[in-house]
C-alpha cells in the first residue's frame, strides 16, 4: 500500500495531469479505505472489539511481543468515543522518513524507511522521524487520507532542500537556479550572493538590503507547505470522490536535532521536563480566532451571505430590541462597547459561543485543519471553508540545548484528552507511571499514554463515563503519543 | 484654552453638524499650536532654549519650586532630536480627569479636574488618572492634537458607562434602553436578562447563550473607541486644514483601581516591580504586523495599486533572476520556502527591511497610530492609512493584586529611548538612582527620568552624541515617564 501512495504523492507534485494521476483510480482510493493505525498489528478480531461503543477498550501498542515497538520507545495509547459517531475519528501516525535529495523532475518521491534506518543521512539525504494525530470531524475521511500521506507531503518539501539544509554552516542562499530542479549553488561563506546577482551601488542599497534566514524557517516553511498540499490533496479526493468532513492536524517532526511541532487545530502538544510542563502548541478556535474570522467577514462580506454579521454580539438579539444599545465588539476590538441595535444586527453573528460551545457560522468549532472542503451552513449555500486555515502553527523546540532525563517527554493528545484533564494533571500522571517503573522498561511510554487515557475516558458507571472525582470522562475519541526524549539530543 | 477644548469636543460629539464646528473656526486651529508640554511650565525664553539640536538641554518637571509637580509624584524628562526635525515632534500629556455621567443630549462634556480632584467620586461620576506619550512624524500636528484631545475621548467613552462601571459588584448589562442616553437597566444579581428580553425555550437556548462580560473590557472597549475618534477628529483636521503626518500614542489610564496600558505604535511601557522587569505593552511594527498587512494586501489587492507585492523576499529581486527560485513568504507563513520568480513577483514587497529599517510600502515604520490620513507612496497616488490601525492593544495590569515597593514605578519612553537602551539597562539605572534617594523626596522620580534621557541621548563628543559605552546616542526626540506605584494600590 505504502508503494501505491508514494507513487500517487510523486505524479502529484511531479505535476503529472489529473486525467492520470492515481487519484482518480478506483483501486487507489481504497489506500484510503477506514482502519485503524497499521502500526498497532489488530486482527479483525481486536478491531472489531475496539469499535465497541459501550466498553471502550483501550488500545495500545508495545506490550505484546507480537507487536512492535515505536520508535523512541514511544507509547501510544486510544479509545473510541462513547457512541457520538459510528467510527473512531480519530487517526494516528509515526513514521522514519528519509528523504533523498530531488535529482530531476521524474525522480520517485522521497522513501518511506519505516524500521530501515539504515539508509539516509548516510546517503545524500536526510532523515526525519514524525509523529502525528488527526481529529476528524464529519467523518473520519480526512483523518484517514491525513495520516497515510501528510508525512510524504513534508518529505516532498524538505527534497527540494536538502542539500541547504545539510550544509548548516552556511546561511540558506536567497536564490537558487532552477535548473531542471538541481541545486546548483552552494551559498559559501565568503560569497552571500550567488550566481550571476549583482551586488548594489551605494544609491539602490537601501532597496537591497538581504535578509539572512535561518534553516529552521526553511524547515518551517516546508511544513507550512506541506499542509497546503495536503489540504489540495484532500480538496481534489473529495471532489472526485465525494469524500466528506476534515479534521485537525497535530504533526511533531524530529530533524537535524530540532523537534518542530506543527498544529492545526485543538488538539495539544506539551513538553514535561524536570517536572514542568512547557506548551508546545496553540489551540485554534472560534474564540482565539475571532479577530482573523471577523476581519475576513468585514473585508469581504459577500463570504457572509447576508446571513449573518462579522460583529460579535453576546447573545443573539431579537427584533423588538431595535433601538436599544448593547454590547458588541468589532474585528479590531479586544474590549466591548455598546452600540444601538440595528436591522443588520439581528443577523446571526460569525462567531458565536463560548469555550467549547463556540462555533463560526454556527456549525464548527475548530478553525484550522484539512478538509471540509464542501462544508456548507445547514440549508443554505455559504461555504465555510473560506474562514478555515490549513496552515500550522509550527513551534521549534531546540533537543540539543537542554539536557534530558528519563523522564523527559512530550505528550500529544487530541481534545479527547485535554477537554478533561489539566496540562497538569497529565504531567503528575506521567511522572507517576515512569517513576515507578524501571527506566529501562521500553514499556513504560505505552504504560503512561495507557493512564492518560483511561484517566480522560473513566470508568463506565450508572450515570455514564465518570472520571475518579466522578466528573464526567471524555465521551469523545481520545489519542495520546507519549514520546521520549532521553537520549535524542 | 482648555475650554475651548473642552466645547470643541462636546460639540463634536454631540453630533454638531461641521457647518458650525468650532474646527471650522481659525482661532480654535489655535488651540492645535505648537508648544512643548504646558506642564512643564517654560517661559519664552526657556522654550528657545530647549530647542537647541546642537546642545540639546534636558527639560524636568518638579525640580523648580515654580514648578508643580505631577500627580503622584510622576516624573517625566525630555529632549529634543539631534536635527532631524526642526520641532520636537514628541508630546506627552498628564491628566486627572472627571467623569461625569451623561445625563442628557446637550449636556457639556468631560471636565479636566487638572489638580481639582474633589470632584468625581464623591458626586456621580467616576475620576482617572492619564499619563501618554505622542511620538510624531511627518510633523508635530498629530501629535499636538493627541495629547490635548485624547483624555477627552476617553472621558466621553466612559461617560455612557459610568454607572455600569460604579455598579462593580454586577455584571455589566447586555443591554440598555437607549433613553435620551440615559443608562436605565441595573442588571441586578437576581436578574441577569433585562427590561422586555425574554428568555429562551429549550429549544433556543443553544442560540440565545448569554456571554457575560466583565467591567474590565468595557474599560478596554470604551479606550479602543476613544482612539478609533481621536483618529477621526484629525483626519477632520488634515482634511479641513491640511495638517499633515501622524503620531504613535502610549496612554496609561488608572481607574477603579486598574491600569491600563493602551499601545498603539513603537512606543514602550514597562513595569518595574522587586527589581524585575515587565513589558506593559508590544511594539507594532512592520515586522511584528507582517502578516496582518500581507492578508490585507493579499485580499485587497487594489490597495498595492500594481505597484507592490503582498509577497515577502529577502531582497530585491532583479529583472534576470525572472525564472530562478528565490526565498519567499506569503501572509499564511512563518516560514520561507523557495519559488519560482514571475514578473509580478518584480514589484515592491508590501513589508520591506529588518528592524529598525523595516517599512510598510517603502515609506513608513510603525503600523498603529493616529494621523497619516493623507500619507501616499513618494510620487505616486497610493495611500498607506488602510494598512495603518488607529486601535491600539490594551493591557490591563491590577494594582491592587500586588504590594508595591517605594521603588516600583511604570516607565513610559518613545522609541528614541529603547532604541538604544534595553528594558533590564533602564530598570538597573531607574533603581540605582530612587536607591540613592531618600524615598520621600518628592524628586526622585524625576531625577529617574532625567538619568534615562541622559542616558540615552549620551553626551556630545566629537563623533556626536554618544554613550557611555562611546556606542552612538539616540539622535530621536526622547520622552519620558516614571510613574510611581507605592501608595497607590
């Protein structure tokens, strides 16, 4: 299967036509068939067993010994939802990816190594670990197509770089030849210009001033990319397909000693280390958003479809209430004021709601991810993608600063978790698992993502999934990576 | 003088028709002459002096027994540049300011207690505290304009919620009825929906959610707005009576035990608490603002007028390298990647330049601020203002949460400050100088402020102004506020 999607990935950006390409081959969309993550080895048995609505059992993989480990020992643990949707919308991946070097235009895209670290940095190329989760919504489609290629996209992106990259002594060129593709030029110490560019005179200096980037912005600007792809990858399934929802994206991407964590949407990555816990992502929603979302619908309120306003109100306005003031704040406002309710007013607010009951058009309530390419307001033709964003947040944790105990982690999860359980409450926990077990048990990462999410699910009780201070548990799916870091600076 | 302001802005915000607007009237264009702060009290003669580029001379408040000083023993400094302008195009205001609570249409406006502060409280309004800052360029008008108008707007935003403000043990009220202005509806605890709002069945309830909002953003709000009509009064101004330029504008507002830094430009305000140091404000720039001008630009492509590219390049891009891949970034990127060059890419970058040098459309520095209505590209028809906010960022720090020491104070400085000093060096020589005095010497704080212009103007060698360390002096205006914070909480 992996072939088939390397060989889709390499006609798509080869920029083969779409009458050819793969995607519109019946047999290659079952590559994007529903199952849960190939690295967690079920049986239809364990499969169906896990689908189960009503037990939840949890998954995990590394303590079998049928099963492989992830790599870093990583530990990986899920559940399905208590019965919102039919299927676990939530999708996972981890990968090796070595990226080679793009040598012409028809060259095969980059290769998927998996266990085979052999090849790589060695070689002419580069070498990635990646980590990923996907939250679904309106299906699990999205989700599914996410964790099978998002990571090729990625590796599409860094090809065209690596040779910049490897050479980490030297500041990025500003220009390179494009010369069937080939990077021709090195970008040498002593020569910050290239090729055939010609330093200013004194009089155009102030017009030509160069800016010196940073690899870590070219790495950043790869993953950028390759979420758009990814997201045009998904538009033009679903548009030959049919194929329906989106879902957020949270990719954690291990190169040249730096951990580049990517986030599109509400799911969470944190760092514990010594004990603290370090944000390592953003959550995008109606809330955080707001701004951007109403300035969009200010700028260009055709996208609002007279049926609603790009104002905020704090709760929805009824006719007779013309004439009087109340509360609202515009795009550029942090505060609130009063303004006298007009006719226009009475529509329906762009954004609307709080917390996790905050939704844009009143239908979603993430505002970044893949997909949701044909996602409409409820009877009625106002496409809500135009408010959506593909593009991550990348943060960059520098590995090799810090020195890393064996307790050190970073922990992904999807909403599931963190709707329940603290940043630190999910580090107490963690440190609890790993300092009762010895460290060198390769186990305990799968043991301490295992807590985490039996911990956010509960126990099943009389009045429903109840968390041990018998709140409610996390009736959504829930995903969790626990990934170490001891030993990878 | 203040009078005549204080009309001007009544009658402005009463919806005077501009047939009969006292900004119509030539001797009122008088109130809007230049002059250094009328705090500072300076003769004629005084005033010449302090005009001086080649010596520069220190001006103070407080140190002179003809001299009153500030309302909390604030203490403020200023120099003039080093000849880049005739004037000295920064301005500084200090206010305490009554609120009355608007009673009908036509009633007068806001009055200015100056060091009256018997009124306020005790009757039914509410009493602030204003220190601001105005760093002009392209003129001093803006700025003039700002530091005699500004409080007054704030004043008149806060007028409508005097009484919402004063009631802070309630929620402020969604609505009110808009009775000839008057605020009608308490918004008791036992009643959170008010007057004739009804509310919602079950069935609505996910729609008619009520969002409560605290008195602290309708203070946040009413500050916004307040900047939002200072920058139409001058744009009035510019167009009637051809003023040109704009200004940044600092203001920090003490009310109901808050303060409120509201930041709009390169301006900087810190706090200085136990020795640490902590930024009260942003600075918005065309770097820190990249991404928001880019999505204007970007969506509002007619703004460029086919002359610049909403596109970020390291550099120029010349018309040979057409076809070559360069850097680039768009409005949805951190990070940079490599593209193709086309011709369109040839044009100018939206956001051109590194730091200090960094420009919007190749003209102007800053991207928040007040003024700079008529401002074009050099020779051509393109405006800049829609790429400029008039909204600045408001902080709120709550004084009465920490106990403050004798030498906690709040620093207020124009760029020309921090361009050559860092925050730790102003807070290290801030605490050096009020350790040296005795803490109830009423001039300390001033002392603080001198040593900080001092400081960063440098002293006249040979080679120009330079500092201590012979780096080279700040050749900007400098303004500069300490505002103390023992006693005060």
């Amino acid at each position: 299967m992996i072939n088939r999607v390397k060989a889709a990935v390499a006609q798509l950006v080869g920029g083969t036509g779409s009458s050819s390409s793969p995607w519109n081959c019946p047999e290659c969309s079952l590559a994007f068939q529903y199952s849960r993550p190939a690295f967690l080895h079920l049986s239809a048995e364990e499969s169906e067993r896990a689908a189960d609505h009503s037990t939840r059992p949890i998954l995990v993989t590394g303590q079998d010994r049928r099963r492989q480990l992830l790599p870093w020992d990583t530990g990986y643990a899920e559940v399905i939802n208590a019965g919102k949707s039919v299927l676990n919308e939530d999708q996972a991946a981890r990968e090796i990816v070595s990226v080679e070097k793009r040598v012409c235009k028809n060259s095969t895209a980059g290769k998927t190594a998996k266990d085979d670290v052999s090849v790589g940095k060695e070689r002419d190329g580069l070498q990635f670990h990646y980590w990923a989760l996907f939250d679904g919504h309106a299906g699990a489609d999205a989700a599914v197509m996410a964790a099978r290629l998002l990571h090729l996209h990625i590796c599409e992106q860094l090809r065209d770089i690596v040779d910049v990259l490897r050479d980490g002594d030297v500041p990025p060129p500003i220009s390179l030849t494009s010369n069937a593709g080939v990077v021709t030029e090195g970008g040498a110490k002593s020569a910050p210009h290239q090729g055939d560019w010609e330093p200013p005179t004194d009089s155009e200096s102030r017009f030509l001033l160069e800016k010196e980037i940073s690899h870590e912005y070219l790495v950043i600007g790869a993953i950028e990319n390759a979420f758009r792809q990814m997201d045009q990858q998904i538009e033009r399934e679903q548009s030959s397909h049919g194929y329906l929802g989106g879902c957020c994206a949270l990719a954690v991407v291990y190169l040249l000693g730096k951990i580049y964590v990517a986030n599109a949407g509400d799911s969470r990555a944190i760092l514990i280390r010594s004990g603290e816990t370090i944000p390592l992502s953003n959550e995008f929603t109606p809330e955080s958003e707001r701004q951007r979302l109403q300035y969009l619908g200010y700028l260009q309120p055709h996208l609002l479809g007279n049926e609603f306003t790009h104002l905020e109100f704090p709760r929805r306005i009824q006719h007779r209430e013309i004439g009087r003031k109340m509360l609202f704040r515009d795009y550029s406002m942090t505060g609130w004021a009063y303004k006298t309710i007009e006719k226009d007013d009475l529509k329906f607010p762009l954004v609307y709601g709080e917390g996790k009951k905050a939704r844009v058009m009143a239908t979603i309530g993430v505002t970044r991810g893949l997909g949701d390419h044909n996602l409409k307001v409820y009877c009625s033709n106002i496409h809500i993608k135009p408010f959506l964003s593909c593009i991550p947040e990348v943060k960059v944790y520098d590995v090799a600063k810090y020195e890393h105990g064996v307790d050190d982690v970073i922990v992904l999860g999807t909403d599931g978790l963190w709707d329940v359980v603290s940043d630190r409450e999910v580090a107490d926990a963690v440190i609890r698992i790993l300092s009762n077990c010895e460290p060198d048990n390769p186990n305990r990462f799968t043991m301490a993502a295992e807590d985490l999410v039996m911990r956010s699910r509960g126990i099943l009780k009389e009045h429903g999934w109840r968390l041990s201070n018998d709140r409610l548990g996390s009736g959504d799916d829930i995903s969790v990576f626990v990934i170490p870091l001891y030993g990878h600076t």
